[in-house]
C-alpha cells in the first residue's frame, strides 16, 4: 500500500477493502471515504506474540487498524516523514517514530544488545534509545517520523558508516550495528554522549539519519 507524500510532513495512503494498514494512534489528519480506526490489541500483523513482545521491550505504542475503502491522510507532531518501501528486507525502527505502514508486514522485536553484546547494551543505557527495537519485515510500505528531515545513507561491504546515535532513525539490509568510542572512559566523566559515541553499521543495506539529536 503505496504513501503518497504531500508534503513534508504529511503522507497519504490508499485503504482498499481486504487489505488492512497500521497506524499510531492520533497520527490520522483527515479521510475521504468509508474507512474505519479500530484499536489494535494483537500487536499487528506478528499476531499475540508481537504483542507481547512489545510490552516486554516497552516497545507498546497504540497502534490503530486501519481499514474500509477510501484515502486517508496521515502525520504527527508536525515531525518530518520519511517513506522508506521495503522488498522482502527488515526494517528496524524505534516504536515511537512509527507512522503508519502496511498490514503485510510482519512485525516483531529485537533486543539490540545481540548486535554488540556489552555495547549494545551501553547503547541503550547511554544514548536514551531503548535496548530493544521493532522490527518490520516484508515487501510494503513503512512512514516514519523523525526531526528536520530524513537522509538515506547506503551501507555496503568495506564502506561502514558511522552515525550519531542521536541522529539515528532506522536501517535495513543485512546490517550490523555497534556502539564505538574514540574516547577513553576517563574522558567520557562528566561528558553527554555527543560525538563521543558513535553507532557504527557495517554490510549490507540502508541507514537513515535525521538532521537533528532530538528525539521525538
């Protein structure tokens, strides 16, 4: 289910009947048509599982179901949205800059501290960012929010990219992320995170950056 950008700050999409589409609840503007918003309790397409794991992970933003035949117009907090289509790849995105995104996918979660053991970990600890992340995986279409705009960085084999972990927003591919320093810990006392800590992916695929550290 295709998102039609109207501007940069506002998605539209295309509901057709037999086909649902997920999104979080409040980001609906407006709509034309005979479409209906149910909560959903079952964790999307990942059924019950996904639902809990989610919990677990404190990764539960209400998520509405999205359904009927007509168009709807979704955006959030004024945030900037990001489009990003996927072709049978995994996209692994904070819950909270979730849009909207196609009732194909299959959602889940996973712990980011398995990429990068210890680090991974001080990721979380660190940066603000949660230790573990949702994931969406399939071929459909995926909105996410993020702070002054969105940048693709491609990430391919002998060529990691580096990142603010801050600046993050999401990736996909076959990629691996840890959380590096150039940094002593001595130097780190009394420091924020800053360019001190940097998230450094490696493979195979796509990373996505806001101009911004804020988070939403």
């Amino acid at each position: 289910m295709p998102f039609r950008e109207i501007n940069s700050k506002m998605v539209e999409a295309t509901v057709v009947p037999g086909q649902k589409m997920y999104s979080q609840r409040g980001a609906m503007l407006a709509y034309r048509g005979e479409v209906s918003f149910t909560p959903n309790i079952q964790g999307g397409q990942g059924g019950v599982m996904s639902m809990i794991g989610r919990r677990v992970a404190n990764e539960a933003t209400p998520l509405m179901t999205v359904e009927g035949s007509g168009t709807v117009m979704f955006g959030h907090g004024g945030h900037h949205i990001q489009v990003i289509n996927l072709a049978g790849d995994t996209l692994y995105v904070e819950a909270d800059r979730l849009l909207a995104f196609d009732g194909t996918l299959q959602q889940g979660t996973m712990f980011m501290g398995s990429q990068g053991g210890v680090m991974g970990m001080v990721r979380g600890q660190v940066t603000g960012q949660g230790l573990f992340t949702t994931t969406l995986k399939g071929h459909g279409a995926v909105a996410v929010m993020a702070h002054g705009g969105v940048i693709e960085l491609p990430i391919t084999p002998g060529r990691d990219v580096h990142v603010d972990p801050q600046a993050y927003v999401a990736h996909h591919g076959e990629v691996r992320n840890k959380l590096s320093t150039a940094l002593g810990w001595r130097d780190m006392v009394g420091r924020g995170s800053g360019e001190a800590f940097q998230l450094e992916l490696s493979g195979s695929g796509a990373v996505y950056v806001q101009a911004s550290e804020e988070k939403l």
